[in-house]
C-alpha cells in the first residue's frame, strides 16, 4: 500500500491524467481518495465516499456508520442484514477511529 520512495518515479511514470466529464463514475480506494491528484481548480469536487468492509474483517469497530430511520425503514430486508451500523435519528460528523500511517506522517512523492 505504501511503496518505498525510491519507487515512487516508476508509479509516477505510470500515471496518466484523465479529465473527467459530467455525469462520469469514479470508482478508488479510500486511500486514492485520501493521496488524491493535485486539485487546481476553484471549482470543488463533489465526493461520496462508500465504505465497503468484507464480510468477518473486522473493521466496524473502527469506523461508525449510521443511516437515519427513515433512510433504514426504506431499505430491502436483504440489504438490512448485511448493514452494520447505528440507526439514528439525526446523522452527525464521524471521527475516524483509526490513522493509516503513510496519511498521518505526510509523505508526498516530490
């Protein structure tokens, strides 16, 4: 997940810019979204970020999704089964619950 630097230029080498259009899907990691590309642009990016744990991994308790009732209520019974989370009344901002190291200590390819 984390290459060592001096791999860096061979990832950048690779990399190939692609200017997105309206309507367009993009489907990444976390982490791409996290290491995203330079953003120059005044104009925001709107972002929906899914989060998608497999099955026994173990990762709910890291994170704290929640959906409202209403939102709950309006779902098909096999989509309820396999949701793990908090059925709340309001939604509010979520505090991460974990760091992944290469994020917290910054490093940029230069």
């Amino acid at each position: 997940m984390f290459p060592p630097k001096e791999r860096w230029p061979a990832f950048q080498e690779l990399a190939t810019r692609k200017y997105p259009k309206l309507g367009d899907v993009s489907c990444r990691s976390a982490l791409t979204i996290h290491r995203g590309t330079e953003h120059a642009s005044p104009i925001a990016r709107p972002v929906m970020v899914l989060g998608v744990d497999a099955p026994g991994a173990g990762h709910a308790e890291l994170h704290d999704m929640m959906v409202t009732q209403d939102y709950f209520d309006a779902l098909p019974v096999v989509v309820k089964q396999h949701l793990v989370c908090r059925v709340v009344d309001e939604l509010i901002p979520v505090t991460q619950k974990h760091d992944i190291e290469g994020l917290v200590m910054g490093s940029t390819p230069t």
